[in-house]
C-alpha cells in the first residue's frame, strides 16, 4: 500500500493587469511582490502558472520573494472557462445572466476549456504519494481558482460562476488522506494595504 500525504493548494489570482494582454501595471508588481513576501516561509516544491503574460510575471515576482522554487508553465493553470451550464441545471433568478455573461464563448472554446478544467482536477487536487506534505503555489485566473474551490466544496459544476477573487488574493485549500478537502483561507488580502485590494473589480465588490 503507498503512504499519502497531504497537499496544500496555494491558489492566487494573477496582479492587476494592463491592458492588450502587455503583462502588470505597477499596482500590480507591487501586489505580486507582497504576496512574495507572505509566502516566502512557505516550503513551496513548485509555483506552477498559466501561459499569459500577466500569470507569468505574478509567478516570476513572487519566485523572486521565494528560495529556489521551480517556476513550471502550464496550460491547465491558464485563463479558460471551465464550463458552461445548461439552463435547467441554474436556478431561474440566475439563469439569465449567467448564460448571457458565456454567450460569447465557441464551442471550441467551451470544449477546450472542460477538458483543461479536467486536468486540473486531476493535477492539483488530492492527497499526494510519499510520507512528506506538499505545498504547491498556482498562480491563474479568476475563473480556474473559482473552479477549484468549487470542486472542494462539492458543489454543483455550475457554481463556479458568481465566486470573484480579488488581484494577488490568496486561497488555500487542504487535501489531507482519507478526508474531505477543507478550504483553509479563501480571497485573503491582508497582506495588501487597503489602496491595492479588489483592483479589477466593481466598487460595490469593495468590502
């Protein structure tokens, strides 16, 4: 029988971008850098990030803050929508503006994004092989973090929608062996003063 141990799943939303896909804004190398500096005691075997530049440069200024972690590209760790709901799996109130806000994606899109969305389950989630715990650091979007933690929960594959994360916003979640996962910190922001938070978002997002 293999030993398992436990995994803990740092999940971050990439630093405020720029625009045209040109990587950070200085808000949002400043963001990245804090959150270096929270982490930097944490035992990381590996940041893993998604291929855009704004991913990217989050998961080089926060492996600045690090010792010697690996930085591993991955398309799973990307900016894709993990999947999209038939109308009669929503809740009626909802059904309207969620289908809306996803009416712009192809069905290759939509395709290509369960797929990945698959792979994530089946790259960052579980208990791991071996005796020693593992922290592993994913720095993506909006959209995959939500996705994770809505696997954790068990809830229904639709309510991904509707959980927003702020830039350089951290969750945590806790795979131990033999038990159900336990999200252990969920957008924290304190490692950010108050000027640097829910950048990207509305201000009735602002708490």
């Amino acid at each position: 029988m293999t030993d398992t141990a436990t995994r803990y799943l740092y999940l971050v939303r990439h630093g405020e971008a720029a625009t045209e896909e040109s990587g950070l804004t200085e808000k949002g190398r400043r963001q990245a850098v804090l959150l270096g500096q929270r982490l930097r005691e944490i035992p990381f075997t590996a940041v893993h990030h998604g291929p855009l530049p704004r991913a990217e440069q989050t998961a080089r200024l926060i492996g600045d803050q690090l010792q010697n972690v690996p930085l591993r590209v991955s398309e799973v760790a990307g900016d894709y929508v993990p999947y999209v709901p038939l109308r009669n799996e929503l809740p009626t109130e909802f059904a309207d503006p969620f289908l809306r806000f996803l009416s712009g994606t192809t069905e290759e899109e939509q395709e290509h994004g369960a797929t990945l969305a698959r792979q994530a389950l089946e790259m960052f989630t579980g208990a791991v092989n071996g005796e020693e715990d593992r922290h592993e650091l994913v720095v993506t979007h909006n959209f995959l973090v939500a996705w994770l933690v809505r696997d954790a929960m068990h809830a229904p594959y639709w309510r991904w929608l509707g959980l927003n994360h702020g830039n350089a916003a951290l969750t945590v979640i806790r795979y131990a062996p033999a038990r159900p996962a336990s999200v252990l910190v969920l957008n924290s922001m304190r490692h950010l003063p108050p000027e640097l938070r829910w950048t990207g978002f509305s201000p009735d997002d602002h708490v």
